[in-house]
C-alpha cells in the first residue's frame, strides 16, 4: 500500500483490493455476526456522504450519537467522506442527563446530529426538548445514491475527528485530530504488532467506538494494517467479561486494548464454568492504558489464565490520551526465558518527595509501579519529565510531569485557544524550546524504563503531605473483602480551614457493614500514610460517575460529595 495522505485514501484503497480482511461485529458478544467488508463500508459511506452534502458544508461538524453498534462505522466514514469533521459521542442512557452531550454540542456546533434508524426518535425527541433545530439523520438508512457522491477535497492537515477528553479530572474538551496526526501514529504501531504477533493476528477489542481507545483499535488500526477486526459491544463486555476472551479463542485473536478495570472484571466475574473452552495461546498482545495499571491486577488475571494459555509476555503498557492519541505507546522487552518483570519497588515516602528510589519489594513503605517500558524504536517523538514549576528538565530519578514532542500529538483542542496554549504550548525554560504537550501526568525515568506516577492534578495535598488519588484508593480497594476493585474516588475538601482526605469505595453487598468497611479503610491508609480519612462513603457498585470509557471521574465524585453534605 502506497503511503496515503488521509484515512479516506485508506478506505478507498481497501475497498479496491478483493482480499482486504473483514470488520467483524458482534452485537451480542458471541455467535451473532455482522460482517462487513471495507467495499461494503466504502459503497455505504458514499451513499451516506451524498445525502451529508445536499445538507452541509465541507469543515462542518457532524455529531455521531450511536448505540454500541456497527452503524457507528458507517457514520465515521460517512462524515469523512462528506468532508466533515466527524465527532463521536455516546448518547445518554435512558433516564440519565443529557448535559454532557449539551456542552458537546454547545462547543462543536454541530451542522447534523447522525445516529442509527433504531434510535433517531430517542435523539429527536431529545433535541426537541431543548429546542435544538439541528437535522437527525439515520446513517444506516441514507436516503441518497453513492452515485451522486462527489470526492471531497481533503488534505492530510485537515482535521479527521474531534475527540472530546474523557473528563476524569476536568472538564471536557474537543481534541483536534488531523489525518496526518493519526496516520503518523498508525504506522510505528503497524510495526510494532508485526513484530510482536506477526502479520495477520485479528484484532480484538469491545471498546467503545466513541473513545480514542475504541476508534483506534476498533477500526482505525485495523483498516490501516489490514487485519481483521473483531469488535464486541462494550455492553455485552459488561454484561458478562469472559465473552471478551471467548471471542479471542474463537477468532484466534493475537492482539487487544483494554484498561486495567476490563483484566479485573475478568478476574472477579469469572467462573470456572465461564472460562472452560477459552485458548489464549495466540494472543501475543495486550496494549494496557487509559487509566492506572495496577501490579496486583495484572498477577491475578495472569495467575487466572495461565492455565488457558496466557502469557504474561503480552503485557504491553500504552501511555496515551486523545491529546496525543496514543504517542506513549511503549514497548517491553520480554527475554523468552526469563522471568518476566513488570514493575519495580520504590519507596513511597521518598515519591511523595518528589524522587524515585528503588528498594526491595519487601521492605517497609515499598510501592510497586508497573513500568512504561522504552519507546519502540525509530519512533518520532520524545517523552521527558519536567518540573511542572521551572520547566526545567529533570534527571533520571526526579518526578515530574510529562511532557511530550512528535508527529502523533494533536495541534490543540476545538476553539479553545487558551486550553491550547496551556496544554500543547509548554515551552523549556533554558533553551526557549516550545512545541510540548504538557500531559498533566507525574512520572519518571529508572534505568532507561518511564514509569508513571500519577496525574498532576490528582496530587493531593494534605498536612503538608502529598498524595496520589491512585495510591489512597489502591489502599482503600484492598482494605476490605467486600469492596471492589478499581471502583473508588480519592480526593481532598476543605474543612474547618485545612484540607481533610476523603474516600468513596463501592461494593456489590446488598447490606454492606458500613461501619466495619469504614473502620478498614481508614486503618489501611492510616498506617500506610500516617494521616487520617476524614469521611469513607460506602455506595452501591456502579455508582461513581464514570467516563464514556469507565474511568472514575473524581472531580464529578468531589462535587457530589460536597454536594450532598
């Protein structure tokens, strides 16, 4: 394949060759399959775009609101092929707030709203609740000919989508992706899997296609590599983890995406009956990211599956956002024989301080960090760790933030040119070298190895001491038999002049002891960290506001629980 400038180039060039591998949906997570191939996603997305063009203008913003569902393909390239700048969103649940879909919209001004036939009357109607007068469209449904498609004129500087950030610890924002931005990093990643799983594993994934996660390892990598996706519905995911692992047996899938909460649904929804018939022995590779991932995790789902053919070889770490749509994309070098090392034991005290400082894993106050690994070679970018106050770059074994240069990393966020500044112009402070993506991510380097260390503003600081959300709530989770893993928010308040630690923990117990989980939490983060939790909120499983993707939203946790008091 000739290099191409956009992903509509990709597209056209698939849909000519006879043998291109299929996008395989699965609406129901098991034997129900809806087969596409890129000549039949190409011929819709002509038809959808002609009708796209009698309505719009080239540049204008479509909106994709989509059930988990393979229309939501259809519509992707649908707006690309209209020239428009498509924006994936999931739309509300029944019964839920449809805010968050409002300041989408109130921010990308979107020209049409485009959605499958099944749920168009939900949105309609929605919409005309609020007033909104933007045109709804069915794109499994066009009501035109591809005949009457005209090629828009789309350069590789043009944007291709905007992703709006998922919000765990902010507001949202629109992230401007160029064809060029994601074809920059679709080509060292093709490498990296050829590497890893050779040329034809499928791909298997059931993240949504609404976020970064989902639309690149769902379709965009796929089309790019020509492997055959395997695209489950996260909703079935949900319903029952394992059939993510059945579809990999099934498939012979060699390669996946998933957070570290997707590994520990498997752990902790799983029964022996569940994971009889699973064989992973093809599956070379699991790219881990979107949230943090946790040590003990990775070792319960390896030990779980070890007996099915896992490897633990096949952990991949994956540092990556929308604003740099999966620049930290690391690689670890496994030597087949040796043990496989994943993280290394620092000492708490001394990362509070700012220094990392590796110890014994048995000694007092270790932390264990899993490692990013080195970046794959022959890749364009850099990744150094800053002072987030001087902008000065720091030594091996300083904590600091993030920050990142190369062609994969976004030009800014939609309209906002003072989010853009903040956030993609970080400048050094010695040489006047600009061009930074300041990730808002605390990490550092050990022997050649980038670890991370948390979010920036997820320091909290209590007593004059710091702290990261990750390592309260890791405390809290493991405090209690019946809390769940990777299910709770840490953060600060101010009460009575100074600022006081408090925790929201989930379980799945229908009458939880409230008192006893209470008591358990604050003695684990007490004596791990010598302070006190002045509030533990016990709520039900699946209760603290989540992303689109399934990370805890601490700062929505924070209000709620101010909020509520």
């Amino acid at each position: 394949m000739s290099q191409p400038s956009t992903l509509v180039d990709i597209l056209l060039e698939r849909a000519s060759q006879e043998t291109a591998a299929p996008v395989i949906y699965l609406p129901d997570g098991e034997s129900d399959e809806v087969r596409l191939t890129y000549g039949e996603i190409d011929r819709h997305a002509r038809a959808l775009a002609a009708q796209l063009q009698t309505m719009t203008q080239p540049g204008d913003r479509a909106m994709l609101l989509f059930a988990p569902g393979h229309e939501a393909i259809l519509g992707f390239f649908g707006a690309l092929y209209a020239g428009l700048y498509p924006v994936p969103v999931l739309p509300p649940r029944p019964g839920q707030s449809p805010d968050d879909l409002l300041s989408f919209a109130a921010d990308s001004k979107p020209s049409v709203l485009l959605t499958s036939a099944a749920i168009a009357p939900m949105i309609q109607g929605m919409l005309a609740a609020t007033g909104s007068q933007t045109p709804v469209v069915a794109a499994d449904a066009p009501e035109a000919s591809g005949d009457d498609w005209t090629r828009p004129d789309v350069s590789r500087d043009d944007i291709a989508t905007l992703l709006y950030t998922s919000g765990s610890t902010r507001r949202p924002r629109g992230t401007r992706l160029t064809h060029r931005v994601i074809i920059d990093r679709l080509r060292p990643l093709k490498e990296m899997m050829e590497r890893i799983s050779g040329h034809e594993s499928p791909i298997v994934s059931w993240a949504p296609l609404s976020h970064a996660m989902g639309l690149f390892a769902n379709v965009l990598q796929p089309l790019y590599c020509d492997r055959t996706a395997v695209i489950l519905s996260p909703v079935a995911f949900m319903e029952k983890p394992t059939r993510w692992l059945h579809a990999i047996t099934r498939y012979e899938g060699g390669i996946t995406t998933a957070p570290n909460f997707a590994l520990q649904m498997c752990v902790d929804r799983s029964t022996p009956e569940d994971r009889e018939g699973l064989d992973l022995s093809t599956w070379k590779a699991i790219a881990l990211g979107s949230e943090a991932i946790r040590l003990d995790t990775l070792d319960a789902f390896a030990e779980m599956y070890e007996p099915y053919g896992f490897d633990r070889r096949a952990y991949q770490m994956a540092y990556g956002m929308s604003e740099g749509f999966g620049v930290g994309t690391f690689y670890i070098e496994q030597a087949p024989d040796a043990p496989v090392h994943l993280a290394t034991a620092f000492d708490r005290d001394e990362l509070l301080d700012g220094r990392a400082v590796a110890v014994s894993p048995e000694a007092p106050g270790a932390q264990m960090i899993v490692r990013c690994g080195i970046v794959p070679p022959n890749e364009d970018r850099t990744v150094t760790v800053f002072d987030p106050e001087t902008h000065l770059p720091l030594p091996e074994g300083r904590v600091g933030e993030m920050w990142i240069r190369g062609a994969s990393v976004a030009d800014g966020y939609w309209e906002n040119p003072e989010a853009t500044a903040e956030t993609f112009g970080g400048v050094r402070a010695d040489t006047g070298e600009g061009g930074y993506l300041r990730s808002g991510d605390l990490g550092f380097y050990h022997e050649g190895q980038l670890y991370v260390a948390g979010r920036l503003k997820d320091m909290i600081i209590v007593r004059g001491k710091n702290l990261y959300s990750v390592d309260v709530e890791a405390l809290a989770e493991n405090s209690h038999p019946a809390l769940v893993q990777g299910a709770s928010a840490a953060f600060s308040i101010e009460e009575n002049g100074e600022e006081q630690l408090v925790t929201i923990v989930e379980t799945e117990e229908a009458e939880p002891d409230v008192e006893s989980i209470a008591s358990a939490v604050r003695q684990a983060v007490g004596e791990a960290i010598n302070l006190p939790v002045l509030s533990v909120v016990v709520v039900e499983a699946g209760s603290l506001p989540r992303t689109r993707s399934g990370k805890i939203q601490r700062y929505k946790a924070r209000e709620q629980f101010l909020a509520a008091r």
